[in-house]
C-alpha cells in the first residue's frame, strides 16, 4: 500500500511561451486593433455597415427578450 505509483500525463510537452497579447485575439476586445470588426483603414461604408449590424443584433434581443417576458406572464 505504500507503492507509489506513477500515473502517465497525456501532454507531457510544456508550452512555448508566446509573446502575442492574448487579450488582443479574443472575440469582441474592442481596445485592439481590428475589435469588432472594425480594422484601421477600414472603408466608410464597412464601418456602418459593422455599427448596424451590431445595433440590430441588440434590438432583436432586446425584443426577443421582452416577448418572452410577456409570453412567460401571460402563461403565469
């Protein structure tokens, strides 16, 4: 009972350090550059287009939210 016993690890290789900002290649990290889709020198129309897309998102689940709140009352 005393044995020790030596489990196998499945990654036995120890990971390079990086020097990349991994804040910086996260989806929506809006302090870098190319958050949000938008990237410096991006065309004028990329940009409102990026920007509405991004409210109509917001508006349909601000919508889709307050339905399911009245639909969840008037089954209550």
């Amino acid at each position: 009972m005393s044995e020790k016993i030596i489990l196998p690890v499945l990654n036995k290789n120890p990971q390079k350090p990086s020097n990349k900002n991994i804040a910086c290649n996260s989806c929506g990290s809006g302090g870098c550059s190319g958050g949000f889709g938008i990237k410096p020198g991006s065309e004028k129309e990329e940009v409102y287009r990026n920007i509405f897309l991004y409210v109509a998102m917001g508006a349909i689940m601000f919508i889709v939210a307050y339905l399911i709140t009245k639909l969840l009352s008037f089954i209550s």
